[in-house]
C-alpha cells in the first residue's frame, strides 16, 4: 500500500486485525501524520492524539525515535515514553465508565518520526473526540516550546530536548482555553527568509511548511478536513538575531529587511489562498516588530506585539511564565475583529 500524509480531524480507525489487547479505538489527530496500514508516522511539533471507550482497561501502542510522549488517561498525566524504541502501555483497573485516552508529542524531532500504532480495549470503543474549528501555530523555537522548563538558561543539546515541552508552548495553551483543536508547524532555527546565523541557505520556514514530516521533503496531501479558525504566525527572530556574514544572499541589513518583508506578505498571502476562512495573526518583537506591522498593514493581518520577555528557558528562550504571557496577549488579540 502506498504511504499517504494527512491531517486528521475527522475520527480515524487504522486498519489491522484485533489484537489480544482489545478491540481498536477509533481516535482524533491533531496535526500532520503519514498513515500506512496499521501505522501513523508524526514528526511536527504538538502532535497528539486521542480517542474514547466505555470499560476499565486501555492499551496504547507505540514506536518512539528519540520523541517523548506523555500518555494521559482522562486529563490526568499517566506515564511519559522516554526511551526510544516499541512501547506497548497496558491500563488496567479504571473505574468503570467513559475514559479519555491520549497521547501527546512533547518533544522536537527535526528529523525522523514516531509512529502510533493504536488504542485498544477490552470495553466498548465510543466515537473520537470531535471539536468545532481549530488554530494552526507556525514559527520557530518560540513556538516548539524550545527548553520551555528548564531551571537554567544553560544548556546542552541535549538538555534542551529533554526540557522542551510543545503542549505547555503558547499556542496550545491559547487552543485549550478556547476548546479548539491545533497543529503547531515549527521548527527551531528556522526564518522567513533567514535561518540562525545564516545556517542553511535556500532553506527557511516557508520551504519546509508543505512537508508531512519536518526531515523529509515528501508534501502532505490535500487535507479538507483542516479548517482553521486561524492562522497565527511568529516569525522573525531567527532572520535578524544574528549579524549577516561574507557570502550570504544580502548585502545589507536593509536588504534582508526588505526581502524579509516581501516573502512575508507572499507567505501571508499564500496562507489566505490555502485557508480562505482563517484570521490571520502576526507576532513580532523587539527591532523586527516594525517589520511585522508593516506586512499585517500590507496583507490585513493581525499584528501581536510581544513585549521583553524573562527569557530564563533553555539559551535565553521564553519559558514557562513568557509563554503564560504570550497566551495572554494572543487571546486578546483573538477575541478582536480585524484580520
């Protein structure tokens, strides 16, 4: 069977026969997946998901590749994956009744993918969770949640794995408080036009937003059931962070101001092609948040101007109390018209 990438809205039952775990739950995705048979490969930021059934017992299985996933059984957290490899988690004991079941991604993964393998019972699977629109996230570290609970600014690669916690990042702080469903397409490093320090010219956030899957070129598919309310994006930091060097593409930091605005407005407008219905929200900050202005006026976007920040994460990133803040001020700016 050709593998096919799609986003989930709509209740999905993957196809294999019953395992002696139970019977297979029907579940809800929130984010991009690629699904092949029995398997449903995810590697955006944010990704989760989740189903429901009437019993006392729930197997979930899944295959991690360096991701931590928290899985949480009625809103509560019950146990988080951290060890790379099959994992089969067997809950048993459960009052009897209706039990939400879910897992979610909590960590960056630029390239490779986790994959879910099901949700499964020995009590009566019930319909997916099912919610009324959506908010798409695109950005970059600010928006992965990038070492969100460290206790230190100082830390290694590592470290900043381990610390990163995308479902405590802004936007799906903003999407619970509203009881809508998300996606976060992120990637830290990454630019409108710029990556930090200039790495990886040609690429930048725009390159890889079509992707299914971060590391891998392939395209998602066509994905009618993802209607978003709104389209919020925070980029800048990553093209104006660092001072331009000897060979890349501008000559100036006028020059890179100038294309940054330009593919801004292109993207923006790319975005309103793509989701005619959504609002769409601009964040900046600091020295580019005249820039941001600027391409909200020329597309007729939202502008959030996020001020200082106690940038005590992981490298001087927002940390749990900034991305309080930041949640904040988007759902103010959410609750207004224009845009």
């Amino acid at each position: 069977m050709k593998p096919f990438a799609l986003a989930l809205l709509a209740p999905l039952v993957l196809s294999a026969a019953p395992p002696p775990e139970g019977r297979r739950l029907a579940v809800h995705v929130g984010g991009r997946a690629i699904v092949q048979g029995g398997e449903m490969r995810f590697g955006w930021p944010g990704t989760y998901v989740e189903a429901r059934f009437r019993g006392t017992d729930v197997t979930v299985r899944v295959e991690t590749h360096g991701d931590f996933l928290r899985v949480s059984v009625d809103g509560k957290p019950f146990q988080t994956l951290v060890t790379p490899g099959p994992a089969t988690v067997r809950i048993a004991g459960l009052k009897p009744g209706v039990h939400a079941i879910r897992i979610d991604k909590l960590t960056e993964s630029q390239s490779g993918s986790s994959s879910f393998f099901g949700f499964f019972t020995h009590g009566t699977p019930l319909p997916a969770p099912v919610r009324s629109g959506g908010i798409e996230f695109i950005g970059d570290s600010h928006s992965v949640g990038y070492g969100n609970t460290s206790a230190t600014r100082t830390c290694t690669a590592q470290q900043v794995h381990d610390t990163t916690d995308t479902s405590q990042a802004f936007g799906p702080i903003v999407a619970r408080r509203l009881g809508v469903d998300y996606r976060v397409i992120a990637y830290s490093g990454y630019g409108i036009v710029r990556n930090h320090a200039g790495r990886f010219p040609g690429e930048n956030l725009p390159f890889l937003y079509p992707r299914a899957l971060p590391g891998d070129p392939a395209p998602a598919a066509p994905e009618p059931g993802w209607k978003p309310r709104a389209i919020v994006v925070n980029l800048g930091t990553n093209d104006f962070s660092t001072p331009l060097h000897a060979g890349e593409a501008w000559a100036d930091a006028a020059a890179l101001r100038a294309a940054y605005r330009a593919r801004y407005i292109d993207f923006v407008n790319e975005l309103r092609r793509r989701q005619p219905q959504a609002r769409l929200v601009l964040m900046g900050a600091g020295d580019f948040q005249a820039d941001v202005a600027a391409v909200a006026e020329a597309t007729g976007a939202t502008a959030v101007q996020v001020p200082t920040l106690a940038m005590t994460g992981c490298n001087w990133h927002p940390s749990l109390a900034d991305h309080r803040l930041m949640a904040d001020l988007l759902a103010a700016a959410l609750k207004g018209r224009r845009g």
